[in-house]
C-alpha cells in the first residue's frame, strides 16, 4: 500500500513542506485507514508565515474593500462549484455523513456571503457639529495579522466562521487547523489560491499545540479565534490576552433541552435524535440532555428509545446512512468510559451503542446512538461533555424545576424547550442561561447574519464569531475630531 501524503502549509501564496521532524496521522474514522499525515510546524514557521502576512498587510489594507471582496465572490463560486467533492473529504476523514458534510459546507459558505457585504459592514459613524464648526467621526480600521485555531467536528465550516470576515475587513490571516482533519483546509486553500488573493494575505499552517503557542506568543499576531473544547479555550484566551492580543474563544458544551407535556411528542423525538445523534453527538450544540417535564417523561422516552435503536449507523457515503462514527479511537474509549460512568452513578442505559459496528467496518470508531435514563442531576454525567451519541435523560416536576435544571451548569451554548405554550416559550427564553435558545428548534444554529452567541464556561471574549460580531472584532475603531475654520484657508 503507498505511503500517505504529507499535507502542506501555504506560505506567501506557495505551497511548502514542513521541516517538522513530527507527523501526526489522519485516518478514516469508518476504516481506520491512514489517509494522510500532518506536520507539526515549529515555531520558526509559525514567525515565517507571519512575517510575511505583515509584510503583505500594507497594501492589503489600502485596496479599497470593493476590490478585497472580489476575491471572496470567487471564492464563494468556487466552494459552490466543488461543494460535493468538499464534502466527501470531510466524511473521509471527520465521519460524518455526505448530508451533514454539504450541511456544513452550506453554513461555511453563508459566512463567506455575509463578509462580501463589507463595504456597508465595516462603515464607520459621525456626527457633524459636536460643538459650532467640529465634527467627529469614527473609522474602523483593520487590525494586521490576525489567526484562528479551529476544532476537529467542522473543518470545513468553521474556518469560514472567521476568515471571509478578517480578509474583508482588511486583515491577514492565518488558519492553523485542527491536526485531526487537515485535508478539508488544505482543499479549501486551493481553491483561496484559485480566487487570486494576494501572496501572504490568508495562509495555511498546519500543527498541534507547539504551533498554537508560537501564534499565541508571536508579537505581531494581533487577535486570535479559537474554537475546541473548554480546558484549551480558557488556556489560548489567557495566553492571547496575556500576550496583549484580542481573544475570541468558543469552548465546549452541554447542551440541555426541556420536554413539555403539551409538545408534539413525535415531533420533538425526531428532531431531537437529529440533534443528539447528528454528526455522531459530535456538534456543540447537539442536545446532550433531555429534561422531560411531567405527564412526557414516558411517552417522550419510549419514542427516544425508538428514535435509538432504529438508526441506521455506517459509513457516511453510503446511502441511507443517518449517523457515522466518532473521530478517533481514544474518543470512542473515552465516550464508552463515560456511559459506564453514568452506570455507576445510578442511570439505567435504555439503549446501549456500546461495543457495535457497522457491517463491514468493523476497524471502525462506532459508538451506536445511546440513552441513560435517570441520570443523577447532580453527578459527574450531568456536568460532563460527553462528545458522542449519547442523549441522558432527566425528569422534573414542572416548568420552573426544568428551568432550574438548566441553568444549573457551567456551559451555556444552547438551551432549547418543545412546547405548544407561547407563555411558557417566553418564560424559558428569558431565563434560560444560554447564549443560543431554540423553541421547537433542536440544533439552535445562528445564521452567518448573526452571532454565534456562547455564554458561561462556553465562550471566553466579548465579540463572537460571524456577522457583526466577526467585523467588529477584527476592526478597531479610530475616533477623529476635527475643526476647519473657514478663515484658515485660502479664499477662493
Ligand atoms: P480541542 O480543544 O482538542 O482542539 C481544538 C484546537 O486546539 C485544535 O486546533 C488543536 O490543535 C488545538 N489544541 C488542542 N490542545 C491544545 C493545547 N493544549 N494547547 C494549544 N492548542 C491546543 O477540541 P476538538 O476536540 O478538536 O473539538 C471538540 C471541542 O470543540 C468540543 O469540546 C466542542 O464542544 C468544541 N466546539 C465548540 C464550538 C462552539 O461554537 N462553542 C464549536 C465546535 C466545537
């Protein structure tokens, strides 16, 4: 069998191979088949990229916004154009299914069309006549070298969170991606290649923590995004704003949902096997915990079971596939620990997805869609993200004690409610601890148009990725004031 490939960083508009003594490899989560390997970049071509993104920003930032969003438009083209074959890499080394791939792909590229509004964006303010004859104005202005850090479970979307935004607004960016799924980045970056950006202006570094550090280190990296799990989002806020940078950094989850007696129960149970089970459990916002309320603990259980125990888990290209496998094995040991867990701490396991797989890929990283019922509200299982297909179930007495139950977490991603009660839908959205809330919504994902709004322990910043959110953050802000008396000039 030949080697796998090693995967490049693109540099100044080339592409280079590492001088990392250090390759990680990428396999097939359904197969388990090495796919490619990944350099961890050192420092020293951490500072090179940089060095030359700096060197690239000046005329960067002087061509006009409407000149550095054409760029983007063919970019947008160009993703569109090669949508399918995007996301069969994404299923070939993330796992998840050729319709959650294009899903993806599809919320990617809303991003790269919100940043073509730039122009009307990243305008500016003022006022005339602050005082007689003074007017005072305020101009974003981008910031230079900017860099993101981004997680396994979207590799082709959340890039895109952030890098149309940056380069519209006048940046230089680089992404460093996750080391588990860098072959989407590196087709991506061939076709940013194809739109024609300038050398230097977005570039590719490929690496692991050692590459992290030497961006969060790097004194001419002004901000830094981050998207991964908390422990590493709370170490890259701190490190970046330490280091004097601006910081925007999304962390884990754990997502509740409160079942009403009066909701749809067929309705909720298909929307929330979509939501827990989608992308194997592996999205932040995919609905960890379902708090029934009342009279649709078992009605709603009985349906979850079903929703369970019926889908069908494979290989993301096959047809009829609705649920693939967990990216690594570590991780599949590591969600199979955590079901034992919930065991131990009182929960029955209604459905068990452990120790399967799916015909013909028996080298694969399966963990079958799961149910705890009862989980213990105050055990380690309540609190813990699991990552994976696993949906624990909870009970209260009603509206308020659900409520309670929700906002007693650390996280603060998503919280979603099923309920045919508009007053009971208020009352969650307006004291549900989450920065995202769904009413008859399982996945509660903003649109590009707005901000992706984690709170708590799942977001450490203040501006979030998209949107306004995203323009605001990669701009500062310049106030000028200034007074032209007539009589100073010439007379004309
Ligand atoms: P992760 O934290 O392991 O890795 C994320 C990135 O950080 C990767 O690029 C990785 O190379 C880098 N990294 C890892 N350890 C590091 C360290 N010690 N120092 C410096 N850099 C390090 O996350 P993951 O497993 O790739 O992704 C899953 C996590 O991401 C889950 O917790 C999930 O909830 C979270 N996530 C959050 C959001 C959100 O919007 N809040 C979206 C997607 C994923």
């Amino acid at each position: 069998m030949s080697q796998p490939v090693q995967l490049l960083n693109y540099v100044g508009g080339q592409w280079q191979r590492s001088s990392a003594g250090h390759a990680l490899q990428i396999n097939n989560p359904a197969t388990a088949q090495a796919l490619a390997t990944v350099p961890i970049s050192p420092a020293a071509e951490v500072d090179a990229a940089v060095q030359t993104a700096a060197k690239a920003f000046g005329e960067w930032r002087m061509t006009p916004v409407g000149d550095r969003i054409q760029p983007l438009f063919r970019f947008k083209n160009l993703l569109e154009e090669h949508l399918d074959e995007i996301a069969r890499i994404i299923t070939d080394e993330c796992g998840k299914t050729y319709a959650e791939s294009a899903g993806e792909m599809r919320r990617g590229i809303e991003n790269v069309e919100v940043a073509c509004g730039a122009p009307i964006l990243m305008q500016g303010r003022n006022n005339e006549d602050i005082a007689r004859g003074i007017d005072e104005h305020m101009i974003r202005q981008p910031l230079g070298v900017v860099a993101a850090i981004t997680p396994f479970n979207f590799p082709g979307m959340i890039p895109l969170w952030f890098m149309p935004y940056a380069l519209a607004t006048g940046n230089c960016f680089i992404l460093k991606p996750s080391e588990k799924v860098s072959m989407t980045s590196q087709r991506l970056f061939e076709l940013l290649d194809q739109a024609g950006f300038p050398p230097g202006v977005v570039q590719l570094v490929n690496g692991g923590k050692e590459t992290v550090d030497a961006l969060l280190d790097h004194p001419q990296v002004r901000a830094i995004s981050f998207v991964g799990s908390t422990p590493v989002a709370k170490y890259v806020y701190s490190r970046a704003t330490a280091n004097g940078k601006r910081a925007q950094c999304q962390g884990g989850a754990k997502n509740p949902v409160v079942i009403m007696p009066d909701a749809d129960m067929a309705t909720a149970a298909r929307i929330m096997a979509d939501s827990a089970f989608g992308c194997a459990g592996q999205r932040c916002l995919a609905a960890s915990v379902a708090i029934t309320v009342g009279e649709a603990r078992h009605p709603f259980t009985e349906l979850m079971a079903d929703q369970a125990a019926n889908r069908k888990v494979g290989y993301g290209l096959d047809e009829g596939v609705q649920m693939g496998p967990v990216i690594t094995a570590e991780s599949k040991q590591r969600i199979e620990g955590l079901i034992g867990k919930g065991e131990q701490e009182g929960a029955t396991v209604l459905v068990d997805g452990r120790h399967r797989a799916a015909g013909g890929f028996e080298d694969g990283y399966w963990v079958f869609p799961t149910i705890l019922d009862g989980v213990n509200p105050g055990g380690e299982i309540a609190r813990t993200e699991i990552f994976g297909p696993v949906l624990s179930l909870m009970h209260a007495g009603g509206v308020e004690e659900a409520i309670e139950m929700v906002n007693n977490r650390a996280y603060g991603n998503m919280a979603c409610i099923f309920t045919t009660s508009g007053a009971v839908a208020r009352q969650f959205r307006y004291a549900a601890d989450a920065g995202n809330v769904g009413i008859n919504i399982g996945v509660a994902a903003p649109m590009a148009y707005f901000p992706f709004s984690g709170w708590n322990e799942s977001f450490f910043g203040d501006l979030h990725a998209q949107a306004h959110h995203g323009v605001e953050f990669y701009t500062q802000t310049k106030v000028v004031i200034e007074r032209w008396p007539r009589e100073w000039s010439r007379q004309f």
